[in-house]
C-alpha cells in the first residue's frame, strides 16, 4: 500500500492544482507548497534511501529543465509552472526517474496537441492564454501509472 501514497498525494492535490490553474491560469504558491511539502514528508517516511535520492535528483533535474524553458520563453511559461515542477519531478522520479526528460517532452506534445485542435475548432487563438499544469499533471500520472505494477 505504501507504494500507492506518493500517487495518491499526487492525484488529490496535484489534480486540485490542475483544476485551479485550468479555471485561472494560475497555480497558487500555498497549493504548490503543500503538495511539496506532503510529497517530501511522505517519500522521507517511506524511507527507500536510493529512490528518495532519486526523486529528488529527478526534481531538481525537472525544475532546471523547466526554469531553462520559462527564461527562454520570455513568459509565456508561468513561474507557477516551474514551481509545479518539483513536486511533479519528486513523484516521477519515485516511481520512474528515467522517464523525467520523456514526461516532460509528453507534456508539450499533449499541451501542442490541444492547443492546436483548440484553434482549429476556434476556442482560441495564437494569442491565447493557455493552462499549462493539467497538462504537466495529467503526463506526470501516465507516466507513473505503469510503474506502479512492475516488481522491483
């Protein structure tokens, strides 16, 4: 059962970080921090030294990668979104931390998709606002789902 905590914390307040950001386009810094927080807390009292290791390599990892991406972007990635990316990055890395580079690739391959059918069917424009974090949250559970069931 243990195994499931980390998902499960990243299904409840990941998913209502998701639903706040889809509704505002923002991702608050106090739902943000306890998300970290309760995943940090969480993996420590789990206590798997070399996948502890792991999950946070792999965040910090996710959260350079993003805060390399937001600077580049000159804003049009929010800082909320890099934020985010901890938490996320400390989950991915748990269950699958040589998958943080392919969630992050998935997560702009589903967000482009989207956006694109969204334009094409005219619920918005190039100019649009866009809510990057569902999608950051909905890649980072595919990605960790499988690694659920496979014995170490």
């Amino acid at each position: 059962m243990g195994n499931f905590i980390p998902l499960l914390i990243l299904i409840a307040l990941g998913g209502k970080l998701a639903v706040v950001d889809y509704q505002t386009h923002r991702l608050p810094n106090r739902l943000v921090g306890w998300l970290t927080v309760t995943q940090l807390v969480a993996l420590t009292f789990l206590w798997q030294p070399e996948k502890l290791q792991a999950a946070l390599l792999t965040a910090i990892a996710t959260t350079v990668t993003y805060t390399f991406i937001f600077l580049l972007s000159r804003g049009s990635l929010g800082m909320g979104d890099v934020k985010f990316s901890f938490p996320l990055g400390l989950t991915v890395g748990w269950y699958a931390p040589s998958a943080w580079f392919l969630t992050i690739f998935l997560t702009f391959l589903l967000a482009g998709f989207v956006s694109i059918i969204e334009i094409l069917l005219r619920r918005k424009t190039l100019k649009s606002r866009f809510a990057f974090g569902p999608y950051m949250y909905l890649t980072s559970i595919l990605v960790t789902l499988p690694k659920l069931f496979v014995i170490d």
